[in-house]
C-alpha cells in the first residue's frame, strides 16, 4: 500500500475533530498520555488492534478505508 495514499493519524485526528471532541477525551478513552495521542496523529501506519480500539471509541470504521484502498488497487 503507498504509504502516501492513506495516513492513518491525519485521518484520526480529522474524525475526532469531526466528533468534537478532545485530545484530553481521546487521551482518556485510550488511557494514554495527550502526547501519546499527537505521535498517534503523525503515523503513517498503526498496530491493527490500536486502529480497533480507537474504531471502536470514535465510532468510525478506519479498515473500510484501507478496505476500498485495496479494491482500487486491485482494480488498476
């Protein structure tokens, strides 16, 4: 997968701003430190039970993503 086409963290960061909430509300739902949570934001890629986790607690299906990155690929 292009490393460029899909980063994991801005994506995060962008569906929690979109939920308004917090980094202090997300730092506390995933018992991490808030600087914890902006070296989250910067990844390009994330440990697949962290993405289920955070999934889970944004109430957002971020493996539909890599999910439809893949079909397209397939499909070249």
């Amino acid at each position: 997968m292009n490393r460029e086409t899909i980063s994991i963290g801005e994506m995060i960061r962008q569906v929690l701003k979109k939920r308004k909430r917090t980094v202090v509300w997300f730092a506390e739902e995933l018992s991490c430190s808030r600087t914890n949570i902006y070296k989250i934001f910067a990844k390009h890629s994330i440990d697949t039970y962290d993405l289920l986790r955070i999934s889970k607690i944004l109430d957002y299906d971020f493996f539909q993503v890599y999910s439809e990155e893949l079909k397209k690929q397939k499909g070249k």
